[in-house]
C-alpha cells in the first residue's frame, strides 16, 4: 500500500461525514484515465454488503492531500460475540498515486481499536475509462477475499486469545513490531503501559489478544497510517506464534 500523508501541510489526514464526502470534486478523465469518485467507492461497498443480508453498523472517511486520496472503512453488525465486527477498508485517489482498492479488517466492539489483514485487493490496475464498466464485478470478486480474510482472521484471533504470553515475551513482540516498521520506537513506552495497565477488563488476561489491543489502542491515533502498520503487526504476530 501506498502511505496517504507526507510532511506537507496539506497532505495532513482530516474526517469527513457522507455528505461532505459527496462535495469532493472528482477531476475530469482523460482518454487513458477515469478517476473515481470517493463517495461512490463507498456506496457500492455498502451496497455490496445490504446485497449479502449485512447491515452498516458505521462508517468512517478520511481525506488526505487536499481531498485527492482517500481511505474509509465499513464495519457491519455482526461477530459481537467474538467481542469484534467485521470491517472493510477502503482505498481511493484522485491524483494517480495509487488504484481504488479493499482491504479485510475488524474493531474491538469495546473500544474504537480496528486493525486490518491479508493483501489488498486491486479493483483496477489503474483508473482507465473502463473502470465503471465492471468496478462492481470487481467489488463483487474482492468480496469474495475479504470473507475468506474473514474466516481466516477468527481463527487468528482465536489464536491470540489461547497464547500465553509472559513479560519477556510481550517485550520480545514490542522490538520485533519496531524492527519491522509496525511501531515507532517512540511508541514503545505507550505500548509497554497498554500491556502492564489495561485499561479494560477483556484486555487484563496476559495473552497475545491482549497485547495485541494494546498495539491497536496507540496506532488508532494514527488512522491514515493504520491499514499498512496492523497488516505488519499481525504478520510479527503471526510469525512469532507459528500461526500460517
């Protein structure tokens, strides 16, 4: 994935609502290129997932670069006696800098902590003047995936729950999450408080589920970099505990 912010003013992140989500003015195509508009990437992600019997539970939208990329997610109301939802990220740009793509997720119903999995899922190689001609066949094939992430992510998560985990070993995950660029080290202390004081009894058990909420708590203050930095955490994780 392509990171959506830089250290220009105006590349800093902002939320928006579906009403003003709708005002974003879309550039014009070119005969090589069509952009997409945000609002209707997200419209046929929901519309994909009312098609399947689903309910929007919430929906969030983030712009960047002056309203040229964006990021949203969708979380549907269910898996809540798994103490989660399942959610779905979307990607978009209006600059060229990257093509409309989906990606798995999931948020602790508890708190506002969310993380994502799996590879992204292409809706195009690029916005060519194709792109509306079958962008819902292709929602419709990335579904698909994201089920299967899905599936995949309550075994993991399963997994989590069931792993043991003592000091030395949390300590262990925190640098392993830093060498691979999941976490900041300036993060590290935060992180480390998340795992010796949690702040909610689900995450007091000392297993991998918990240390892992402890993660997702910190890098939810940094929701455009999210999607990339949790699919790393979960690889450090995941790698660490034998999980395929």
């Amino acid at each position: 994935m392509v990171s959506i912010i830089d250290k220009n003013e105006d590349t800093k992140p902002f939320s928006v609502d579906r009403g003003r989500l709708c005002q974003i003015p879309t550039p014009k195509p070119t005969l090589s290129w069509c952009p997409l508009p945000h609002s209707r990437l997200m419209d046929s992600v929901e519309d994909q997932l009312r098609k399947r019997g689903y309910r929007v539970h919430d929906s969030t939208c983030l712009l960047s670069h002056g309203g040229d990329r964006f990021f949203g997610t969708v979380s549907i109301s269910n898996r809540e006696n798994l103490g989660y939802r399942r959610m779905i990220g979307a990607r978009n740009s209006h600059d060229k800098s990257l093509a409309a793509g989906l990606v798995a997720g999931a948020k602790v119903t508890v708190c506002s902590n969310g993380w994502f999995f799996g590879d992204e899922i292409a809706l195009s190689r690029k916005h060519t003047s194709r792109l509306f001609e079958d962008l819902d066949e292709r929602i419709e094939a990335g579904f698909a995936r994201i089920f299967e992430e899905w599936e995949r992510n309550d075994l993991r998560v399963m997994n989590y729950r069931e792993r043991q985990l003592d000091d030395k070993e949390a300590h262990d995950l925190v640098i392993r999450s830093v060498d691979a660029e999941a976490l900041a080290p300036s993060a590290i202390p935060k992180v480390l408080r998340e795992w010796r004081e949690p702040w909610h009894s689900e995450f007091v058990p000392r297993n991998a589920w918990s240390l892992f909420n402890g993660f997702t708590e910190i890098l939810k203050g940094k929701p455009h970099l999210l999607a990339d930095r949790t699919r790393i955490l979960h690889r450090v994780f995941d790698e660490a505990f034998g999980i395929a």
